[in-house]
C-alpha cells in the first residue's frame, strides 16, 4: 500500500463476447473506500471512468464517458447508523439535465423519487410497505398531481 492508497488491476475475459473483455483499475483509500475506477478495453482505451469523495454524513460518484465528459453524478446522504436517508442522481445529457431525489424513511426503505427534467419536476413516485416492510404499493404522479401510474401488490399466504 503506497501512501496509504491501495491499487488493484483486473482483467476481465469475456469469452462470449470478446469485444467486452476489459481491464479495470481501482484506487481505494486506506479505509478501503473506492477512490477511482476506470475501466479500458483491450486495447488500452478508457471507457468509464467514476471518481469518489467522501464525508462523514455523504458519498459523492461522478461517472466520465470515454471522453472524459461528467455524465452522472449521484450523491448519498446518510443518517443514523450510517443509513440512506437520500439519494440524488443528476444525468447530463445533451442540452438538458435529469435529476432524481429519492428519500429514505427511518428504516432504510425508499419512500419517494422526485424526477426533475432541466429544474423542473415532471414527477413523483411513493412506495408503501406493510409493517413487516414489503413493498405494497407504487403511485406516480405527474407535477400536479394527477395519478399516471399505480400498483398494488397483495402477498399471497
């Protein structure tokens, strides 16, 4: 381990589809947190690049296209006991962005995802569970609230 960094190279065959055989280089800190990964193809090229940063309370992943261009960025927050109470993923795409905030309740179970499309909301999902914790139900809405999707899931004895 050189100052404190841990490196790692893997190479990844795919006898199926040589085409997607690659390498992988991984970077983590000396608590063991993944710092960088970038993935080439056979033959040296970068495909995919993910940088990461952390603080006491959040994790930052920026992920990079061969071009080196952001294309994700997703940012974790975490409460008591180190569970997600938020997840917020922003897609850069040409000409617009895309960002998803989704909430956690106090058990670690996703209660909503709020879909921004260029900072605007085009709509939001809520997930019910039982007291046992499964999922019973889905709801999406569009930004003023009229229903466009809904699922109820009864478990069978």
């Amino acid at each position: 381990m050189r100052h404190g960094y841990l490196r790692t190279e893997t190479k990844v065959y795919d006898f199926k589809d040589p085409e997607n055989s690659r390498v992988i280089h991984e970077k983590m800190d000396r608590k063991g947190r993944m710092l960088e990964r970038i993935e080439f193809d056979t033959m040296g090229r970068q495909q995919e690049k993910w940088t990461y940063s952390y603080t006491k309370n959040s994790k930052t992943e920026n992920q990079f296209d061969d071009q080196n261009n952001l294309i994700t960025q997703k940012n974790w927050k975490y409460g008591f006991k180190n569970k997600v109470t938020q997840l917020e993923e922003i897609q850069f795409k040409k000409n617009r962005t895309e960002l998803t905030l989704i909430a956690y309740n106090k058990w670690g179970e996703k209660v909503s995802e709020k879909i921004y499309r260029n900072q605007t909301l085009i709509k939001i999902r809520t997930f019910d569970y039982d007291d046992e914790g499964l999922l019973i139900g889905q709801t999406t809405t569009d930004a003023e609230g009229k229903v466009l999707y809904s699922k109820r899931i009864n478990y069978l004895p």
